[in-house]
C-alpha cells in the first residue's frame, strides 16, 4: 500500500530469482501501479481493505504450489526466499516462519517498545497455545499453498500473522523459523 517509492527496489532485488510475483494493491493507489508498470509482475487488485484482507486475496489467487507473504516496504530480505524454500522442500516442513529473533537475526525496524511488544506477544502464544516460535508478529512466510489454504485465512488486518501461526498449530503442521534480518525500509 502506497509503496511507489520502495516497491520498485524491492522489485528489482527479486527479479533474477524464478520466481512468480503478485502485487496486491488498492485500486487508487495510482502512484504505486504507475511505479511498477513496467515491471514483470502481475498486479491484483484489492476489493476489500486492509493489511490481512490484501494477503488473503493474494494467497486465494495464487495458484502455485508454494507461496511467500513478502513486504513491498524492503524490510523482508530475498536473500532468505530460497534458504527457506529449501527447508519445506529438503526438510519436510509446510511452512516456514522468518524470525528476527533468533541468532543470526535482528531488526534495524524496531526500538524498544515494538521489540518488548513482540516479544510479550510471542511468549503469550507460546504460553498459551504451545506455539513453540520465536516471533509471532513477523509476517514473512514461506509456505505450501495448499497448508495455507487449508488454514481458511479471516483476518482482514494485522491479527493475520498471529492467526496463521495459531491455525497452523492446531492443525499440526510441520513448521519451523528461519533467522532474517528485518532491514530498514527503503522509503515511503
């Protein structure tokens, strides 16, 4: 959402990877479609509104057989798309979670009071629902679309990322984290 400025960039990180991209975007965000025009991607529009409601409608149009929830903002690094494909392909995982809090991990995006957020949020649903992850709130995702689907997604905002991890729990999927850095974001 309204991302003409860093959407470009991160556009251009991924374009060597063999990779199919979809943006979803709203129908107004005119700034943003005019950025990315010319770039080898498919633009979904959005019918309804919201962080969550965007993800949902870009995994339901997805037709492939794997699937990443990636930022347009720069702050999610490519560099860790294939590490984590490989671990549901070589590893036998379904999905996999990107984790700024793990060794080898970090966040130049958070200051003290977003990290104790996160870090109070994922103890709670380790606590709670025996989730067993290292960051709750961190939507950067590597997944079989099929598990994804399987999950009937139905947050419409951020409340998404706590629910794929909950719904993946409870359906005893194999899943696990991988370290990322979360970088600062490239604009806007």
């Amino acid at each position: 959402k309204e991302e003409p400025n860093s959407l470009p960039k991160v556009l251009d990180e991924v374009k060597n990877l063999n990779l199919k991209k979809l943006v979803v975007l709203a129908k107004d965000d005119y700034e943003t479609i005019d950025a990315i025009k010319n770039y080898d991607c498919e633009i979904l529009f959005q019918n309804g509104t919201g962080y969550g409601n965007a993800i949902r409608e870009g995994i339901n149009h997805s037709k492939t057989k794997y699937i990443s929830i990636f930022y347009a903002d720069g702050s999610t690094d490519p560099k860790n798309l294939i590490p984590m494909l490989n671990k549901i392909k070589n590893d036998k995982n379904q999905i996999i979670f990107g984790s700024r809090y793990e060794k080898n991990a970090g966040s130049y995006d958070d200051d003290f009071i977003t990290r104790f957020g996160n870090y109070f949020f994922t103890l709670l649903g380790n606590i709670l629902f025996s989730t067993n992850i290292s960051d709750i709130l961190f939507t950067y995702i590597v997944a079989e679309k099929s598990k994804i689907d399987q999950l009937k997604l139905t947050s419409d905002d951020y409340c998404l990322c706590v629910e794929i991890v909950l719904k993946a729990k409870k359906f005893n999927f194999i899943y696990t984290t991988h370290p990322c850095i979360e970088r600062a974001r490239f604009a806007d």
